[in-house]
C-alpha cells in the first residue's frame, strides 16, 4: 500500500466527512428527483465505505503516534464545522 503522511489521511477524512454531511443534508432539506435521490444515496453510501476503509489506516497510525485524535473525534469535529 501506498503510504501517505498522516496529515494528509486526516485532510482526506475531513473532507469526506464533510462531504457525506453536506450530501446527507441537501437529500434531507431539498427535495429532488427519484433518479437523483439514488444517486446521493449511492455517493453516501461509498464515502461512508471510504470513510471505514480510511479510518483503519488512520487508526495504525495513531499506535505510532497516540496524540492524534482519535478517528471519531476528527469526523466529529469536522462535522460539527460546517456551517
């Protein structure tokens, strides 16, 4: 595999944090068509995968360096950053 600084994996779990957030509120507040609908369901669905695939990685760096927030804690706190 190859390998990526470990500010890097946190930037790339921020952003799909973000994303599957901001994704999971437009399907909640704007209405769309049903073809639509699937499809954001869908892209939900892979960065939630992702998000999981992402999240192993990052926590076998943190036994190396256990000062990094844990992974729940750096998707909460990008989460609770949009606005």
């Amino acid at each position: 595999m190859p390998e990526i600084s470990t500010n890097t994996l946190m930037l790339a779990i921020e952003a799909m944090a973000r994303d599957t957030e901001l994704t999971t509120r437009r399907m909640e507040t704007e209405p769309a068509e049903v073809d639509e609908q699937e499809h954001l369901s869908e892209h939900v669905l892979d960065l939630q995968a992702a998000l999981g695939e992402l999240g192993g990685i990052y926590e076998k760096q943190r036994v190396e360096d256990p000062v990094l927030p844990s992974f729940d804690d750096l998707v909460a706190s990008a989460r609770s950053n949009i606005k």
